[in-house]
C-alpha cells in the first residue's frame, strides 16, 4: 500500500469511531434527561432553546436567537460557547485535541451535535432530545 492509501484508511478509521461514539453517547443522554427536559426555562425563545449537556445532565440552556458567550466546566476544564445570528460554535476550550473547537458553527439544522469528548459535553437543540 502507498503512504496516501494509509492516510485515507487512517481518516476513515477516524471518522468510524467518532461516529460510533455519537450514536452510543447521544441516545445514552436522551435516556438519562428522560426526554422531560427538566428546568426548561419557560420564555419562548427568540431563536431555538439549546442545551448543554456534562455527564447526561443539562447543565445551561441558552436561546440562539441572544447574541452572547457561555462557558461551562468539563472533565478537563473550562468550554466556551459563543452564540451569534442564529448559530453557536465552541470558541475556546480546555482540552488536548480541541476538535469541538473545529467542528465549527452548528445551528438547530445541524446532522451532529457539537461534542467535546474530553470534557464530556455535548451542545445540542432540545428539540433534537424531546424528538
């Protein structure tokens, strides 16, 4: 094999267990919140409610219509969160990969969740859990 059919193979092993991980992880959460959302707040949002989620528990809402920053604490440290038009990104964390941070900009269309593993956060719209 060629240093280039390696590579892919590398990259495609990569994205198989990110993969994997997602879809064992996600529906673990929705499990362990119960679908009941509990501490919803009550406004409407402005945009959609996005949630937080730190060792399956909902640990921030936030409404992604406000423009503004969130952080939050993880296994490895601190996760910031900047919210603006509409779309949340991860803009500064405490982690050795920071691959959250190159997941770039999510909004409620969004195929995946914003997750940072080390730090065992996920950022993903309610809607996405009560669905």
């Amino acid at each position: 094999m060629k240093k280039k059919e390696y590579i892919a193979l590398g990259v495609i092993a990569i994205i198989s267990i990110v993969l994997i991980l997602v879809f064992k992880f996600i529906p673990a959460i929705i499990n362990r919140t119960d679908n009941s959302l509990n501490g919803a707040p009550n406004d409407q949002a402005k945009g959609e409610w996005i949630v937080v989620v730190y060792r399956g528990e909902i640990v921030q809402w936030f409404d992604s219509g406000v423009d503004a920053t969130y952080t939050v604490k993880g296994n490895v440290g601190d996760l910031t969160i900047e919210v603006k038009d509409g779309k949340w990104h991860v803009s500064k964390v405490d982690c050795p990969n920071h691959n959250c941070e190159k997941m770039g900009w999510a909004d409620v269309d969004s195929i995946l969740p914003i997750q940072c593993i080390p730090n065992g956060i996920y950022i993903v719209s309610a809607n996405a859990i009560q669905n």
